[in-house]
C-alpha cells in the first residue's frame, strides 16, 4: 500500500481554499495577524496543513486560524505542508490530523484495550455516558467468543446502556469482524458421556452460531457442571429430561443446543434399580415387574412401588 507524501512548500494564499470557518478564533486572529503585521517578510512558523486540488488550488485542511491571520495581515504568501494522495485506499493524513476515525474492531481488542474504550465513550460522549462499564467488562472483556462476534448487536443483549437507537454511533467507534478461518464446523457430540470440558466447550462453540441470541447469556461452565453431576444423565434420551434436570437449559433453549448434542442413553440395568428410568413406566408395568422379580405390589402406589424397587 503506497503512504501519502509531504512536502514544505511556499503558496500564494489566494491559491488556499478555505471551506470551514465557523470555528475559527477570531480574537486569536488579531492577535496573530499582528505578530504577521510587524515584519514584511514574518509568515508563519508552523506550517498551514493543505492538499492540491484541480485547477493548482489548495484545499485547507489545517491551521485556519493562521490562514486567516496571514490575509488579514496583507500577507500574500504562507507556509504549507503539502499532502498528496501515494495511490493507496486509505488516506492515513486524515486520522493524524484527527479528521477521520479508525473504528477498532471488537473482535480483536484485547481485555485492556476493551476496557479503555469503553471508559472513554462513557466519559467523553454524552449520549454514551450510561454506559455501564464493569458489567460489560465483566461479561465480555475476557470472553473468548468475543473474537468470533458478527456484529455488535450482542451488546445490546447485556443490557449495560446500549441500545439498538445507540448503535448507529457506537458504530463510529467499534465495528466487529471476525475472523473464522479457524472455526471448526459444529460436530456432535454425546450428552450422556462428554466430559465437563467437551460439553462446556460444545456450549461456547455453539454460542458464535447465527442467531445464538439467548444462549450467550448462559455460563457455559456452571451449565455444564450441573449436566455431568446428575447420575441420571446416562439413561437420558430426549432434551425433556434435560430441561427436568434443571441444568439450564430450557425448552425454548434446546433448538439453539440441538445441533451440538446427541442422545445415546444407557442401556436398562438388569434388574432395573434406577428411580429414573422406574419413574417413567406406567404403574401397571411396575406392578408386573415387581411380580416378575418376586416382590408384592399389592396396595403399593406408582411412589411406593418404585422406591421398592430401586432398593431390591
């Protein structure tokens, strides 16, 4: 990518077009242009800040205040710094000079970095200054995810004084690319034996999918936890029973989880001493169980019966 050049020239200040002077200081143009006033060949020190234009003209980009003191002084000539374009797509010139923006991608800003924008934006703009700061800190500075955002829409989802409205000028700030050149395809795995680790990791992994929407807020790690420490999780064989081992997950989660898991249930223990697996046969094939393996269900209710047989 070729770099803009610059270069110290002398111009004639009716060659400088000037198309912005609602900020200028009038009070500090006096007082230069007196300075300019005192000797016939005094110009500026610092040098005015301009780019070419067709036609031989100049466009000011900086320094207008010296400009203006230059005329008003009768000064024909001035002092610029010349900026032409090297050929590239990006004219660096105008972030130097604090023209122009860079947006810092979300996805690749470190904790720190995280961090410290968000408490300039809090402080320095004042449509941001609600910004809850720790919270998104908390939840987002160190998530390894984040690389892997599509938008910054997901920071409307934590509730922490972004909202939709606030976007568009967040947008001037932050934008989010990711990269997913080392993203493996979502692979399935089985829910009854993965480890703490696999299922956790499976969670996060599933969270980067489109439109993962309400499962980010789950905590990938206390989830999993809950699922490996149930001892009923081997014989498991639709997402009803984990949405009953409260682990979480809910019914209306399961569709965003259902591509990462698989059910493999283990096979009934012989005889079957499992209160899970006995709580969901009806009461007639308890009792006839019960009979086959020699105890009397006579009288017993569906609580009774199993509590019986789990113990035998």
């Amino acid at each position: 990518m070729k770099q803009s050049k610059s270069e110290l020239l002398r111009i004639p200040t009716k060659y400088i077009v000037a198309e912005d002077d609602s900020s200028v200081d009038v009070i500090n143009v006096l007082g230069l242009s007196q300075f300019y006033s005192t000797e016939k060949d005094n110009l500026n020190s610092i040098p005015i800040t301009v780019v070419p234009e067709a036609g031989g003209t100049y466009r000011l980009i900086k320094g207008q205040e010296i400009y203006h003191a230059l005329l008003n002084a009768g000064k024909e000539w001035v002092l610029a710094l010349n900026i032409t374009d090297g050929g590239g797509s990006t004219e660096n010139w105008k972030y130097e000079l604090g023209l122009d923006r860079k947006p810092l991608n979300i996805c690749t800003l470190d904790a720190t970095d995280f961090q410290t924008i968000f408490e300039y934006l809090q402080e320095n703009i004042k449509k941001l200054s609600t910004l809850n700061v720790d919270k998104l800190v908390t939840q987002y500075a160190n998530d390894t995810v984040r690389r892997y955002w599509p938008s910054l829409d997901i920071l409307v989802e934590a509730k922490c004084g972004i909202t939709k409205a606030k976007l568009p000028l967040l947008n001037s700030y932050l934008f989010a690319s990711p990269d997913l050149s080392d993203l493996e395809p979502v692979s399935s795995i089985d829910i009854n034996r993965s480890s703490e680790e696999d299922i956790a990791n499976q969670i996060q992994r599933l969270k980067i999918e489109p439109e993962a929407g309400k499962l980010r807020k789950i905590d990938s790690i206390s989830t999993a936890r809950k699922i490996v420490s149930d001892e009923d999780r081997i014989y498991w064989s639709s997402s009803k029973h984990l949405v009953k081992a409260k682990a979480g997950i809910t019914t209306a989660l399961w569709p965003l989880l259902e591509v990462g898991f698989f059910f493999e249930p283990a096979s009934t223990p012989v005889p079957n001493t499992s209160k899970f697996l006995l709580n969901q046969l009806a009461i007639t094939k308890l009792r006839n169980e019960a009979k086959a393996r020699n105890l009397d269900p006579t009288g017993l209710s569906k609580s009774e019966l199993v509590k019986l047989m789990s113990s035998r």
